[in-house]
C-alpha cells in the first residue's frame, strides 16, 4: 500500500477519487437516500435508481459515474476556488481541502466536502445562476434543499457547524457572497445515521438476491 493515495488526500474529481466513492452513499446524494413518492410514503424513484446504481458499483468495484458536466457544473468547478478564497477572506480563515472521508462508524458511508474550517466546521459552495444566488441572498439563510447534504457531511467529519456559501460574480463586490450558517443537531443526526443504515441493508438485500438468482440460473 506504500506510496498510495489515501482516500481523504485524493483530489476530488480525479479517477483516485471516483474509485474511493464507489459504492459508498455519499452526503452529496443524502436526499435521494429520503426521497418519497407522490404520495409520501412510498418509495421515490431517484432513491430507486440511486439504490440500483450502488448495488451496481458494489457487485462491480466499478464506478457507474459516466463524468457527464452540464455548463452549469463545469461553471461552479471553476468559480470554487474564487468562492473558497473570498470566505477565506470574509471570515479571516484558511480552507483546507480534501478528497472523500469515510464515516467513522458506519459502513460504505462518506461525504467529499467542499472544504474543513479549522477544528469544528466545514463548507458548501453553490456557484449557481445569477436568479438562484439573488434567491439565496435575499433569504440570508441555508436553503432547505441544502440541508440534508450538509447534515450528513457533518455527521461524517464529527463537526460542530458548516457555512453554505453561495457565490455568484456577476454581481457587485458586496453582493458576490452569502455565507448562512448550519449547526450541528442530533436528532437530524439520528435521523440521517438510521436512514444511511436501512438503505445499506436494502443494499445488501438486493445484492444477496441478485448473487442467489444468477447462481440458480447458471445452474439450469
């Protein structure tokens, strides 16, 4: 294992990083993990497609990422780095960046954020359209959509808060940024950890029952 890279120092986006996800349920789809139906209680179809994707990746050790960018990611991609430098002089910090941390507990479960902040907290960038950030900033708060993903990555890293920092640089200087607060909570805690290891068992379910009807069949 000498000189190889380690799953937390990889850098995000490369093939060392995709191949450290693999498998894994990951912060950044944390919504799909709860997604419901029409009628709000049955199964979603993103949480049925994001169910039949990992069980995919597990049978294979295979990525199922095809690396498909709309201009709108390939955008954000480059506006991250400015968005991290003007927090880091907002707020008078250095961002460190790192690759794909694994839960400390709970297997093939992990998060890749955007950046950590000193010892208890992190960050999300959205470097989105123009009317999206006007949205944001106007409401001076974390979006609600953003929530499940920033709760999970804390759940990840053990820490304490993550900033939602939205940039958009089309706009005056002190429009540009708007950074909004989430703080720990541990019945969201509870609630991500309990839905992260239900989804793991239907996994496993799903896995275990594919392995036994290709047996079967292979054996007619």
């Amino acid at each position: 294992m000498g000189g190889t890279v380690s799953a937390a120092d990889c850098v995000q986006g490369t093939a060392e990083w995709l191949q450290a996800r693999v498998g894994f349920i990951t912060a950044s789809c944390m919504a799909d993990v709860f997604a419901r139906g029409r009628d709000g209680k049955s199964e979603g179809v993103t949480r049925k497609n994001y169910r039949a994707k990992l069980v995919v990746e597990r049978l294979t050790g295979v990525s199922c990422d095809r690396g498909y960018k709309s201009k709108a990611m390939l955008d954000g991609n480059e506006l991250e780095p400015l968005a991290r430098a003007a927090y880091e002089i907002r707020n008078g910090v250095m961002v460190d960046q790192v690759g794909f941390i694994e839960h400390p507990t709970i297997a093939w479960y992990g998060c890749s954020p955007d950046g950590l902040v000193g010892t208890e907290g992190g960050m999300q960038i959205k470097c989105g359209f123009p009317a999206t950030h006007i949205q944001w900033f106007k409401a001076g708060v974390v979006p609600t959509e953003h929530k499940p993903q920033m709760f999970s990555e804390m759940n990840c890293t053990d820490r304490k808060w993550w900033d939602f920092v939205s940039f958009c640089p089309e706009l005056p200087d002190d429009m540009q940024l708007l950074i909004a607060r989430l703080f720990r909570d541990g019945k969201e805690m509870s609630l991500i950890e309990d839905g992260v290891m239900k989804f793991n068992g239907e996994i496993a379910a799903d896995i275990e029952e594919m392995t036994d009807l290709a047996r079967l069949r292979a054996i007619r």
